[in-house]
C-alpha cells in the first residue's frame, strides 16, 4: 500500500517539507547501494562532525546493547548496521534543520522535547515487546508526528489558525484534511514511504492515533508495533503536559498500556527510564527538556492484565477467572497433524496463545513476525527441517529471546516407546533450551512451560541489569567528559584556555604543515587592564572581560578557535588564513572594541574604556613547530604595547625565534 496522495510531490517540490541535509541525503543514497562499504559511510559522515559524534554517542548508549564503548565512527556503524545508520541519520538530521519556523501558533521546542520523549518511549517499548530493533524504533518515534512539522512549514498562517481553535486528535485531523486535503498522519507516512523506511514502521505511524482500527492480526508484529508508536506517543504528550492535561491523559495511557499486556507498575518504571534518557539526549541534541514528570502508582487504578483460565466461563457478563500466570505465546512447529492438534489443544486448554505449523519456513515467518515466547519443535522430523529452524532462529538476535523446546514425537503423544533416542546430534546442537520426551501429557508440559517461563524471566533480568550497567558506563562517560571539558575551559568566559589553546594550534599546525596551507595565530592583550581593574572594580573588569570574549567570538570565522591564555591575554588560532587575511581580522577585531563593543555596550564606561594590542603571525618554512608561532605573535603584540597600545603589528624577521628543536 503507498500512502502517497495527489498533492504529495508537489509539496516535495515546493523545498518547504522538513528535509535532511547533504551529508544524511547522501548516507540515504549510499545504503541504498548494494555496493556500497562501512568505509565509504564513515567518509561521508566524517563531514557533518556533529551527526557523526551523536551516531556515536547513540551506539554507546544503553538501550543500543553495546559490548564495549565505541569511539570510532566505522566501528559505530558496524554495531548499528546500515538500516538504522539511515534511519538515525534521517532522524537527527530532520531534527537539527527544523528546530523552529514560521507558523506563530505552532511550538516548535515543544514539538522536539515530545517527539524525543516519543522516540525514547518506542525505543523503551520495542525493548520488552520484541518486534522491531529499538534503535529502530527509536526513529520511528522522533518522527512519528512529522507531519504536524511539515503542514506547519507547508502553511503557516492557515495551519496556526487551525491550532488556535484548540482542535486535537481526530478533529484535528478532519480540520486539516478540510482546509490542505490531507491529515498530518497521512502526510507522515508519506512522507517515511519517501524517505524509505521500513512499511512496518509507515503503517504503525499511519494507525497510531487509532491502532484499534488497523484491521492487521491482533498478535501479529504490524499491531503490536501500531500499538507501542501509540502508547510511545501519548508518553510523549505526557512528558510535555501541564499538571491538569497530564491528568487527563493517564486513563488513554493505561488503555493503550493494557493492549500491550503492561500494568501501570510496569508502565511507571518505563516512564523513569525515559525521563532519565529524555534528559540525557535533550542536553546531546540540544532539545529543551525540564523536570521529567513522575506517573504516581500509588495514585493510579490497578490495570491487572488477566486472561481466562482453561474452562472458564467467556460468555459476557461472566466473571473473569484469572489464570495463575499470564498467557504465553506458543509456536507448534511439526510435520505431524496429530502432534500440532495434541499439543494445540493442551496449549490452549492452559490459556496460553497458539499457532502451529508443519515445515520450518512458515514457522520461522511466523516467529519473527509473531515474536513467541516458546517455539515447540519436533527435531525428529526431517520434513519439518528442524534442525535449519533452530539454527536459524539462534542466528537473529530476536530469536536468540525465544524459548526453543525440543521434542521427537513421531505418533501418538502418549506413546511411551516413543523417547529421544533417535534424535539426531544435529537436532541436539541446533540449540534448543530444553526437551519435552514422550510420553507427553499435560502435567509435564506445563511444567515445562513453567520452567520456560522462568528462564525467560531470568533472561529478561539479566537483560535489564546488562541495560543498567550500560547506562552506568554511559553516564560515567558523560560526566567524565564533562569534567574534560571544564578542565579545558576557562570558567570566566566560557571560551578555552590556555591549555585547550596550544593543544589547538598544536592540531591545527599538524594538519597544515604536510599540506603546505597557511596557519596565522593572533595574541590580543588589553591595553591599561589594571587601571581599569582599580577604578571600576574587579566585577567590572571581569564583566567587561566576558563580554570582549563574547565579541571576539562573534567576529571570526567559525573554523577559528578563540581561547583566552591568561589575565587579559586572547588566542586566536586562524587555519588556512595568510598574513594579509590575518591582519585584516586583527584591524576588524580591534575596531570593534575601540568603539566600546557599539552604543549599545552591556559593560557601559568599561566597554568605552577597552582597548587592544595585537599581535599576528604566520607559519612559514623556518618555523619547526606550534609554539614558535605562538611566541612570535606574543612578541609582535608587546611591540604594539609599546609602540602606543591599540594598534595591530605583525611578527618581523628581526624579531628573536626560539630554538629549534
């Protein structure tokens, strides 16, 4: 099915849809690419700095599984894969180019911080129901409601209009569909069909204000995918809600918790998770965040997910019996109608949730669409292909989550002649996790459920303390570069310091030298700072200082770096820049101060009092390394001092070198 419409391609043409940049336009074109390399991925990512650092950032993270940090860009895109390595770059390369436009009525900060609460509640969800990669799902989420973003750039002041008539949900989408002749569910999935994600992911955002409505398999993957992008999405309204709207949301919350077999203990858990993340990545990718709320359990109705025990009364009005543990789902897989027809019956009979299948090809579809608990195999059957089913599913990282039971039933269930020996090494080796011998009866299969029911939880556990120990990691790693950070920041300005400085124009020396390409450094020193430090006073003196920072950043090029190296002393590295651009930047500077930072100077009779010196110098052959750049310019800015002060000098042939070394 193609959700494209009519008007669809001449929105695209437009150039007013949300759309990714250059670097992830080509990441989409290489992956699509049968040919295409984790190198060649790598070399396209390396242009966009800060793509490639949140890929990274996203590969280390908890929820992505990883083994060991990883610092290297092919390394990130090999334990992603080049499926979600599209998909992240996709997502947030949208979220960088649209942070904010023209449509008054639309929030464009709040529109991010609920979409990155959705993405992290799908990607949270897709972890405890196995039927998409979370990271995956994560993508899914941050853009499930893009098509909000884009009738807000397509049609600003109609759509703003629209906003402010408080229309929500499906009156929401009626006005829209009236006023563009399409909703903005129907413009997100066509625009993710463009964009080539997975059908499953364009259907489950299409369906999930209404994912009862779907009309797909209630167990099958399509719903239980619509069912977590809908759950994920009124997360995200909560997390963005005020006090009284978050009261309304909770019931719709539990319902849609409920369809996923979640209490509201289970569900309170999940939203701590994801307010811990929504913080954490708001600060990687720049999206408001604030106090993530708290879904009070205390407060909440219970939501028991309760299904009907074997023989109880179905009927309506009639009283649920509870089971005494939830429903599993089960996979029958054997070449015998007798076998599937036995063990379906007693299956059912124990309330639990079947499907059965006489060769290994349907059954593997069905295990990874249908996402089982236990798959029960008969690894005596060589029609069955038993033993490429078990491999097979050992190989995925969803079926390697699956309970696989072997058995080697060839006729009557209750045959006692009937045992393992004639099972075959392969079948053993396969990997099942345990083995159901004949006789079978219905004693001995619950209990082996029970024991698969235990292992899995067991399994899930472990998961979840692996998860855990993985944020640890990820938060020590956030805090230590944090601490990185300030050591190479002057707390003052906020610009770098003396360290960072030379640490700098060490790099930028190295990258240069080989490629014969001009690097200038610039030394500034105020002129008459102590005087102005004794008339004004200190906090004076320190305001004007972070505001001459504020201005020397502002006033070069991007690719500069400016640090402040002491007292009132600046650096200003210049790569690729020659003498005469050198200068003219250093006059530029200069000016800028000299007229008080303009009339509308923040440190009044400070500002009018600053002046500058500066000195500027540029690489050449008789140079051997960084810091004899630097000392020529820190001499060349003392000549300017006392030469008269606020005047620019270059660094002379005549001025003294240091020895090479």
């Amino acid at each position: 099915m193609s959700y494209r419409f009519a008007s669809f391609e001449q929105w695209k043409a437009s150039g007013a849809l949300p759309s990714p940049s250059g670097v992830a336009l080509e990441i989409l074109r290489l992956t699509q690419s049968d040919s295409a390399t984790i190198a060649q991925l790598a070399h396209a990512l390396q242009a966009d700095p800060a793509l490639a650092g949140r890929l990274v950032k996203f590969a280390n993270s908890a929820l992505s599984s990883p083994a060991r940090p990883t610092v290297a860009i092919p390394d990130a895109v090999k334990r992603l894969g080049f499926a979600v390595v599209r998909q992240l770059c996709l997502g947030f390369s949208v979220l960088h180019g649209s942070r904010e436009g023209a449509c008054v009525g639309f929030d464009y900060p709040r529109f991010w911080s609920r979409s990155l609460a959705t993405a992290l509640a799908a990607e949270s969800l897709s972890c405890r129901v196995k039927v998409l990669a979370p990271e995956e799902s994560f993508t899914c989420g941050l853009l499930a409601d893009i098509g909000t973003l884009a009738i807000a750039s397509l049609h600003p002041e109609r759509f703003s209009t629209i906003l402010e008539s408080g229309a929500v949900g499906i009156q929401l989408a009626s006005a829209e569909r009236e006023a563009f002749g399409a909703d903005h569910l129907e413009l997100s999935a066509a625009m993710l069909e463009d964009w080539r994600l997975p059908a499953i992911c364009v259907d489950a955002v299409f369906h999930s204000e209404q994912p009862e409505r779907t009309g797909f398999p209630a167990s099958g993957r399509a719903q239980q995918l619509c069912e977590i992008v809908s759950l994920a999405r009124v997360v995200g309204q909560y997390f963005v809600a005020d006090i009284e709207t978050r009261k309304r949301i909770v019931p719709p919350m539990l319902v849609r918790a409920a369809a996923l077999a979640i209490d509201s203990v289970e569900l309170a858990q999940m939203c701590d998770t994801v307010g811990e993340g929504w913080q954490r990545w708001g600060e990687v990718l720049g999206v408001g965040t604030g106090t993530p709320p708290r879904l009070d359990t205390a407060a909440l109705p219970p939501t028991p997910v309760t299904v009907l025990a074997a023989g109880a009364d179905s009927s309506p009005g009639a009283a649920a019996v509870p089971a005494l543990l939830p429903p599993l789902k089960v996979i029958v897989v054997s070449d015998h109608a007798e076998v599937r027809t036995g063990l379906g019956e007693m299956l059912i009979g124990f309330g639990h949730r079947v499907s059965s299948h006489a060769d290994a090809k349907s059954a593997i579809g069905a295990a990874l669409t249908e996402s089982p608990d236990v798959v029960i195999v008969d690894l005596a059957g060589e029609a069955t292909g038993a033993t490429s089913l078990c491999a097979t599913l050992r190989a995925t990282s969803l079926g390697q989550q699956i309970y696989l039971l072997g058995t080697r039933v060839a006729g009557p269930l209750t045959d006692p002649k009937l045992g393992l020996d004639r099972v075959p090494v392969s079948g053993v080796d396969a990997g099942p996790d345990d083995f159901l011998c004949p006789p079978v009866d219905a004693a001995m299969l619950d209990l082996r459920l029970r024991a698969a029911r235990r292992a899995l939880v067991l399994r899930n556990a472990l998961q979840c303390s692996q998860s855990e120990r993985r944020k640890l990691e990820a938060d020590l790693e956030v805090a230590s570069r944090r601490v990185q950070r300030a050591a190479l920041t002057d707390a003052l300005t906020g610009l770098g310091n003396r360290k960072l400085a030379f640490d700098c124009l060490a790099k930028a020396w190295g990258r240069t030298e080989p490629q014969h390409k001009p690097l200038s450094c610039l030394v500034i020193g105020t002129d008459h700072f102590r005087r102005m430090n004794v008339l004004l006073g200190p906090s004076a003196a320190d305001q004007a200082l972070s505001t001459l920072a504020v201005a020397l950043r502002e006033s070069v090029p991007a690719n500069y770096t400016v640090c402040r190296i002491g007292g009132d002393e600046f650096m200003v590295i210049a790569p690729q820049t020659d003498r005469p651009d050198a200068v003219a930047c250093a006059e530029r500077l200069r000016a800028t101060v000299e007229g008080g930072f303009g009339a509308a100077s923040p440190t009044g009779q400070a500002g009018a009092l600053l002046t500058l010196s500066i000195g500027v110098a540029t690489g050449d052959s008789a140079l051997r390394e960084a810091g004899a750049l630097a000392h020529l310019a820190e001499g060349a800015m003392q000549v300017a001092k006392r030469e008269g002060r606020n005047r620019v000098r270059t660094a002379a042939a005549d001025l003294p070198r240091p020895a090479a070394r």
